[in-house]
C-alpha cells in the first residue's frame, strides 16, 4: 500500500465514523453511489477536482473511517447533518462532522455518540445555522467560547470561529486529516454524490 502524501482538511467537509466500515457507511447514505476503489492520494485529487460530485471514503484508521468532499451535506443544512449522523450512527460507536471554508468564513461541527447528538455548532459569515448542546469537554479544554445566539456573535467575550479551531475539535474527537501523512493507506473507494447542497 502507497503512504499517504495528501491531505484534506481546509475547505473541505467530512465525517469521522468510529466503529463502521467503509460499506456500512455507503449503505447508510443513498446519496453516495459507489464509484471503484482508488488510492488515498488519487481520491483527495479527483475530489478538489470534481469537488461539486466526487467524495471518498477512507479508513480505518485507529477505528475511524473518513468520508469526505466538498459534495457532502452543506453545514447550513443542519437538519440533513443530523438526518445523516443518525443514519450512520445506528451502526456506528461515533460519528462526526466537520466543515471549514475560510473564504465564505464558514466553519462547523457536531458530534454524535451511540446514536445521540451531544455537540453541534454550524456558522458562517454572521448566521448561526445550528446550536445544539452544551458547550463541549474539548471546547472548554480548548478554550473555546462561541456565541450562541447571533444577536451576541460580534459582542465582547465571545470567539471567532474559524478553521484551525475546526481542526482542533477534530484532532480531540477522532483523527484529522493531516495527522495521517505518511502512514500507510487503509482502503480508499471513490462515490458520486447526488446531495442537493444549498451552499458552496
């Protein structure tokens, strides 16, 4: 197997499932229809390329499989996050989504554990998209202190969101993208996504 030599992370949108694998996860979400089998390094060009249909799935790695790609759910479609999330999390330990794109200063995740949600935050550009939760153990480790409400977004002793925070939360809660360079590649298979996505 070929060493990992890209990696996702910025601008992007992912999952982090724990304890599921690859075809489970496909099986969870008619959106996704299988395409072949590819190498890590491959996928993560063919999904910047063909970011508006192309995602990938990777894994496992330390137990978690990476679903990723532009064409997945939208961080402003909050109800389909949690829709999906479920979905996965019926067969899955963990399942966690995370989504960064600093031009449209957009940035979220959410976090779902045996099939509940515990955490979920979705901003982007002066709207709050989704508050669920109480502030989490790693936002507090973190020191992390997002309004929760967007009449006190820009107020004083809030934080801004942005993409490193997102990679923060992801490195606490499963693995993050980069983290894996230079390890060896698990499987990697290519899907086509049909998900109606509101926001790019």
């Amino acid at each position: 197997m070929a060493k990992i030599e890209r990696c996702f992370g910025y601008k992007c949108v992912w999952l982090g499932i724990k304890g599921a694998d690859i075809d489970t996860v496909l099986s969870c979400c008619p959106e996704l229809k299988y395409v072949g089998e590819a190498g890590w390094n491959d996928a993560v060009v063919e999904i910047k390329k063909n970011w508006n249909s192309k995602v990938m799935l990777s894994g496992p790695y330390d137990g978690w499989v990476l679903l990723a790609g532009i064409a997945l759910w939208d961080l402003s479609q909050v109800d389909q996050i949690v829709n999906v999330m479920k979905r996965i999390g019926a067969h899955a330990q963990e399942v966690c989504y995370f989504a960064s794109h600093r031009v449209a200063d957009a940035h979220a995740f959410a976090r779902m554990v045996q099939g509940k949600i515990t955490r979920l935050y979705s901003y982007a550009d002066g709207q709050i998209f989704g508050c669920i939760g109480e502030r989490s153990d790693v936002e507090k480790k973190l020191s992390l202190n997002y309004a929760e409400r967007e009449e006190d977004l820009f107020q004083d002793g809030y934080d801004f969101f942005d993409e490193e925070d997102v990679l923060r939360i992801a490195e606490e809660w499963s693995v993050t993208p980069e983290a894996l360079l230079g390890r060896e590649e698990a499987r990697t298979v290519l899907a086509e996504s049909s998900i109606s996505v509101s926001v790019k």
